[in-house]
C-alpha cells in the first residue's frame, strides 16, 4: 500500500510517469466474472511497468494480464481518495502560508495615475476573464465596487481565504496586487480559524469568545480625521470556523473612477450584502443616485475643468 500511497501523491504533485501508469491501470483493466479479481491486461508491458505492477501485489496470469483481487482494488481506490484529501489539505495549508506571505509583502497601494490603474485593471481582467477559477473572487469585486457607487460612507467586502487561495498561487498573487496595490483597499480585519490577526492595524477587534469589541480610539489609515468603523455586521456574517478577511474601499476612489473600473470589469452577478463603515468619503468623490443629476454634474464638471484650462 505504501508504493501506491507513493504513486498516487507523485500523480497529484504533477508526476507525469505516476499519473499514466495510475491511469494505464484504470483504463487497462477490468473486475473478471469468475473470481471477481481485477484484472490488468498491457499489451506492451515494459520493464519498469511490470516491476510497479509486482510491487503493488499484482500477479501474472501471462504475458500480458495481472491480477489482483477485488478486494485489495477496492482498498486502492479507497486510499487513492483519502491521499487526494490529504493532498488537497496540504496543498491548501500552503497556500493559506503564501497567502499570509504576500499580505506582509504587499503592504501598501502603487502611485499610479487613474490612467495607469484602469490599464493595470484591464491587463487582470484580460488574464482572468476565462478563468472559471476567478469567478467567485470577480463576482465579490464587482459587488464591491458596484456597492460603493453614490454612498458616502465606505463599504466593506468580506472575502473567504479559499475564494483567495483556491484557484492557485499565481491567480492569488493577481487578486492581492489588483485589491490592495492597484484598487487602494486597506485589509481591517483577518480571522485564521480560532486566530486573529493581530498585526493589521484593526479598526474593530473580535476576541477569540466570539465578542465583539470595538476600539473607538483608533483612526482611519486613509482619513485621520474620522474614528473607527465598526465591521460587525460583516464579520458576524461568518461562522467560527471560517477564515476570511475584511476589505475597505478605497475612500480616494470617485464614483466617476469607480465606474470607469467597473466598466473594465467582466461584468458579474452577486448577491453578497456589503455592509456601510463609518468612515465617509469626500463629498467631491460622489455623484448624485439619480441618473439626470449624475449626468448634469458630470457636464458642469467637465466645463469647469476646461474653463480652468484658461
């Protein structure tokens, strides 16, 4: 068992060789009627392939079958599942690290102009608008940003690890550049399972009981002016066992610049509930909620800013 265990954790690690010969095994051979025993027929057998064949307990019947029986088959498959399961969670456990990696190395936003952001923003939409992977992580974004369009208090985006971690390590990587070092969005709060995260500097903190206590002396990284902002209602929306974390929007963003990213955005259905903080934005950055007055102040805007050219 412990040569298949080998096998099988090679094949789900990218081992080419392990995950044909697994694959030979299951498309070669079938359960015989007579002694219900798995049989494995290889036309062209070679040396290496008959070996592992011999190791995992095969028999040869000739030159071309092998057997094994229907019960040691049936314990292969069995182990071959609780090794994908130990793989994924390995595999998850690292990620999980990476995760926590690149959130300490991408600390804070780019100097970009709008110009510059939209055209980064575009070249990861590009890369991520047929990758099934990143849906939930577009969807949520979106959501997001189309939350914050015309409000003048921020909103903040609760986001699961696995929505993070679960496509990968490069697409990870393309999630935290694009939220924190293109769109500006300050992460307030991360939750490890019985863990938090104690090194952000948290406008609201929930101890391990499960209460929730705020501290009203600390201010916003992005507007000194204003007290804290309470996330209570988005992180009372997970369980105890979830790991997630919080994001803030970027109060510097205009709903004019918001759109503009949205428009660069594959568009997306969602249905989350992102909930107001208490930090506001300037009244420069919003635009009216009715259609007629957005269009009016978008054109008083732009004549001003060709008057001022003067």
């Amino acid at each position: 068992m412990d040569v298949w265990n080998k096998l099988c954790m090679q094949a789900f690690d990218g081992d080419q060789q392990a995950d044909e010969f697994i694959l030979l095994i299951q498309q070669c051979g079938k359960t015989s009627l007579e002694d219900l025993s798995f049989q494995v027929k290889i036309e062209s057998c070679n040396e290496k392939q008959e070996q592992l064949l011999l190791s995992l307990g095969f028999t040869p019947i000739d030159e071309q079958i092998y057997s094994i029986t229907g019960e040691q088959w049936k314990a292969f498959g069995e182990a071959k599942r609780l090794q994908r399961k130990k793989w994924h969670e390995a595999l998850q456990k690292r990620l999980e690290q990476h995760l926590r990696e690149a959130l300490d190395r991408i600390q804070q936003p780019l100097t970009l102009t709008h110009v510059q952001r939209l055209v980064l923003v575009r070249e990861f939409s590009r890369n991520h608008i047929k990758d099934p992977g990143s849906v939930p992580f577009l969807r949520g974004l979106v959501g997001c940003l189309r939350a914050q369009l015309y409000k003048r208090k921020l909103v903040d985006w609760q986001v699961t690890e696995y929505v993070m971690t679960q496509n990968g390590e490069e697409p990870m990587m393309d999630y935290i550049r694009l939220i924190r070092g293109v769109l500006g969005m300050k992460l307030v709060f991360r939750k490890h399972g019985s863990q938090i995260d104690d090194s952000l500097e948290h406008l609201e903190k929930i101890p391990r009981n499960g209460m929730v206590t705020l501290d009203m002396t600390a201010t916003s990284h992005f507007e000194p002016s204003h007290t804290t902002a309470p996330v209570i209602t988005a992180a009372a929306a997970a369980t105890d066992d979830d790991n997630y974390m919080i994001w803030r929007m970027n109060p510097d963003l205009s709903d004019e610049q918001l759109a503009d990213i949205l428009e660069s955005l594959p568009r997306q259905q969602c249905n989350q509930n992102y909930p107001l903080s208490q930090v506001t934005r300037s009244t420069s950055a919003l635009l009216p909620s009715s259609p007629i007055l957005r269009w009016l102040t978008k054109v008083i805007r732009r004549c001003l800013s060709i008057f001022s050219m003067f």
